[in-house]
C-alpha cells in the first residue's frame, strides 16, 4: 500500500505542480530517504492506511516529519481494496506512458521501482487493486502531533509512533495551499 500511495501522489499530486522530471527527481522514499519527497522547498512524507481500520498512519522514524525545509507535508490516503480500483502496475504504466518521450526519466523511474523491490515479473497472482476513499494533507508545522528531534535525548536512536489524523484537522490544507 506504501508504494501504491507514493506512485499515486507522484502522479497526481507532485507531477503536476513540479512537471514530470522534476517529480521523478523529488521522489527519493525508494532510496531510504528521510521523506518520500525532497523538493526545492518542501519534504513530503506519504502515509496510506485502510479505511476499515480509520486514519492511523505509524510514523517509522524521528526524522519523517522533522525536517530542514521551509515546508513539511504529511499526505495520507485512506484506502479500500476494490477490483474496480488501480493495481501498483496499473499506476506505474500511467507513469512510464508519460515518460515515453524522455527515456532518461524513463530509466530513472525504473531504477526507484526495481530499488523499492517492485519486479512486476516476479508475481503471479494478480496485484491487489485500490481505490481512494480519502486523500487529505497536513502541514507539519510546530503544533502538529509529532515528536520533535531536538525533545529525544541523543541515546535514543530509533522512535515510532502512530498518530490518529481523525483529530487533526486543524493541519488540514489543500492541494492549492501546498506550496512545493
């Protein structure tokens, strides 16, 4: 679902803001990075969950919605399993359609796919489908739900939490007021 989610949000969200090499380039979250995104003024991290389960997303590490840039966004997509909805495979052919005139994008895309251990060769059930029942973004500023790095003592080396986005609409923006 966590690559579901990032594929979706480059395509729908980053693509159109950034332009297409520029998303591609921004998307470091099959790299390990700190976000899912590093942009010239913002870090985006992507979170999905289940709608039957309601909006808890796990925060894996202090530094994910902790960063050095001007703008930090949590974006989350609560999902459902659907046939009528778009497999990994489906969403990344949308992609790679789009990148059919600049093979060097084209490749790198590739690359981050086969980094983040997505083969589509390698299944032989069908993947599973989703559809989008919720898209929402917080801004991450100093009052959203989060453990702050400079509050954990230097001998504490790995932190994760779960936050409830259901009481947090106070973040809440749109994709217009999403400043990358």
């Amino acid at each position: 679902m966590g690559l579901w989610a990032e594929i979706h949000c480059l395509k729908e969200l980053i693509i159109p803001k950034t332009g297409i090499k520029q998303a591609v380039i921004s998307w470091v979250g099959p790299e390990s990075d700190k976000q899912d995104f590093l942009l010239d003024k913002a870090a985006i991290e992507v979170k999905s969950y289940r709608t039957s389960k309601g909006p808890l997303v796990t925060i894996s590490s202090l530094k994910q919605l902790n960063s050095e840039k001007e703008f930090t966004y949590l974006i989350s997509l609560g999902l459902t399993e659907s046939e009528k909805g778009l497999s990994i495979q489906d969403l990344s052919n949308e992609v790679k359609e789009r990148l059919s005139e600049n093979e060097h994008v084209s490749q790198l895309f590739e690359s981050k796919l086969l980094t983040f251990g997505f083969f589509p060769e390698m299944f032989k059930e069908p993947l599973y489908k989703f559809i989008i029942d919720r898209l929402q973004i917080f801004q991450v500023i100093d009052e959203f739900p989060k453990i702050a790095q400079e509050n954990v003592k230097s001998q504490i080396i790995n932190v994760q939490y779960t936050i409830d986005l259901s009481s947090c609409s106070d973040f809440i923006i749109t994709e217009k007021e999403m400043l990358i």
